[in-house]
C-alpha cells in the first residue's frame, strides 16, 4: 500500500508478523501460554508458536465456535490461552461462545483476528473484516486492541499477555508504515499523541494513523495544524485525551478501517458526547461491504484515504 508513502515512512513488517513473532518470544519466556488456531496458523503466523513449541499447539480446524469453547475450558483450567482466527471468523462464527465462555466468566482468553479490515484487498468480503471492532467492544469485560505499527504491535501482544482478562488483538495482513521506534512507550488504555496541533484532532488506529499522519501533513500545507491521536486502545477508549482534543482543538475527526457503526469513530462521540461537545466526523467504511480489489483503490473508493480524512478535517474546521 501507499499511505504514508508521501511523507516518507518507512514500510516495515505487517501487524500480523510481528505479533507471531512476539508470541513466540513470549512462548520462551512463559510456559503456562498454549496457542489455538482455526487451521490457518500460516496466515495469523502463529505458525511460528507452533514450531517452536508443537506441544503446546492446538489446530482445531475451522471451527472457530469449538475453538473458543476449549480455550474457555483451558483458561478456566488455569492455562494462559491464545485463540486466533480470521477476524471475520473469530467474531462472526464464535460470537456466543465468547459471549458465554469468555466476557460472561471474565476468563484469561486473548483473541487475535487476523486479515482485518479491506486492505486484504483481492480476498474479497467474506473474509474483511469491517464488523469485528463493535462485535467485540459490546463484550463486558473485553480489552479491545488495535495496533499502528511494529513497535505497537509488539508492545501490544506484551500488553494483552501483562492484563488479566479478556483482550481481543486486531491484526493485518499487508506491510505497514513504522510509525514508532522501541525509545517510545506504550500503555494499554492510554491514547499516544503522534502529532501536535491545535486546530483540529484526527483520532485513528490500526493502518489509518500513518493515513491520519499523511493528512495532517496535507493540512500542514494549507495551514492547519493538526494533532494525531493514535487510539490503540479502542476499549477502554482514553476519555482524557479525548476530552483534552475537544477542549483544546475544538473538533474530531476519526479515521478508522472498519464501519462507522460501531467502531471508534462510536466509542470516540460517547465520550464527545459526555464530556465536551464539538463538531465531529467520521471517516470508516460507510453502511457498505466493499469488493474484491487493490487495497489502496479500495481505500479510495470506500473513503479511507489520507485526501478524505483531510476533507474531513477541512469541514470541520470550518465550523469551529
């Protein structure tokens, strides 16, 4: 993909390797951690847990219901349980297991959805996953994650192992823009401030905060400066910040590769809502499934491109 391209970040890794290979890590750092996976371990790379560790390495098959059910049982048992999917057949096929067996009981079952979002692009919308973030913040209970970067990711799969309870990690498929290096810090509900600005603030996650960061440099230009909020942590969403940008920014935009139903863009406005009204808008996947196609004319097509969270940002501003 592009976004971020113009503005000179650098391409590392995708979410989704980097989580495997932090798994594994952590893998030789605690032997309670057993991993399960859906029969797509080459995908979600927990492919690189079950080589290093076979014997604590589940492949149930695709069935993610069952899946979810034996990693309740395991975490009931006292294991530390990792349960990984597609995100589309994690949370779409096993809703009432994690609602019963995991969030009801409060249990130590980390989820992980991979192949989130349209940027999977040729893979077509079976398997995007535009629900997954509201799917799993209307769970009581759950800490819901989602990466920029590397260094985010890394530091999130240390972070959901480090909470007890339930967390869902949401992962990706394509390369990433660095966004962070490891002199930075990460604090699970806590949002990361990646740009000062005083006249408007975009609130992102996942892909869309190097895409946040790309318009900013945009408005830069025209001279609006902009502040980034990197909202890694959709839930518990980081009130403070959120009603700091409102007060001292006068108005939001957040960018978000998921619907505008129910993702960040909702938990973000709850927040607006309560704390400190302003003009928002919402840059998500609108009240639509996209189609099969080159990630980066999806995002333009579906507007998720850095020009639409710019116009955004544009029309808000107008009005502050």
């Amino acid at each position: 993909m592009n976004v971020g391209r113009s503005i000179g970040l650098e391409y590392g890794a995708s979410t989704r390797d980097i989580f495997g290979e932090t798994l594994e890590e952590l893998g030789k750092e605690n032997s309670n951690i057993v991993v399960l996976d859906g029969d797509v371990s080459n995908s979600t790379r927990t492919k690189f847990f079950k080589k290093a560790f076979p014997e604590r390495f589940f492949n149930l098959g695709i069935a993610e219901s069952n899946i979810v059910g034996v990693a309740s049982g395991l975490a009931a048992s006292g294991k530390e349980v990792l349960a990984a999917s597609f995100a589309a057949f994690l949370l779409g096929n096993a809703y009432d297991q994690i609602r019963m067996g995991v969030a009801y009981p409060n249990l130590n079952v980390k989820l992980v959805g991979s192949h989130s979002g349209i940027s999977i692009g040729e893979d077509g919308p079976s398997q995007m996953a535009i629900e997954d973030l509201a799917l799993a913040a209307s769970f009581p209970n759950l800490t819901v994650l989602v990466p920029a970067d590397e260094q985010a990711t890394r530091w999130a799969t240390r972070a959901m192992f480090e909470h007890e309870g339930p967390v869902y990690l949401r992962t990706g498929r394509p390369a990433v823009p660095r966004i962070y290096d490891d002199s930075e810090s990460f604090e699970l509900g806590k949002a990361t401030q990646v740009r000062q600005g005083d006249a408007v603030t975009i609130i992102a996650c996942g892909l869309m905060v190097a895409a946040a960061l790309e318009a900013a440099h945009t408005l830069s230009q025209k001279g609006i400066e902009a502040r980034v909020l990197d909202m890694h942590t959709v839930k518990p969403v980081d009130h403070t910040s959120i009603e700091q940008a409102a007060r001292q920014t006068g108005g939001i935009v957040t960018a978000e590769e998921h619907s505008i139903a129910g993702g960040l863009g909702a938990a973000v406005a709850q927040v607006v809502a309560l704390r400190h009204p302003v003009p928002m808008a919402f840059v998500g996947v609108m009240d639509t499934y996209a189609e099969s196609g080159d990630p980066d004319d999806l995002f333009a097509r579906y507007g998720l491109s850095p020009a639409h969270i710019t116009q955004a940002a544009e029309r808000i501003v107008a009005h502050t």
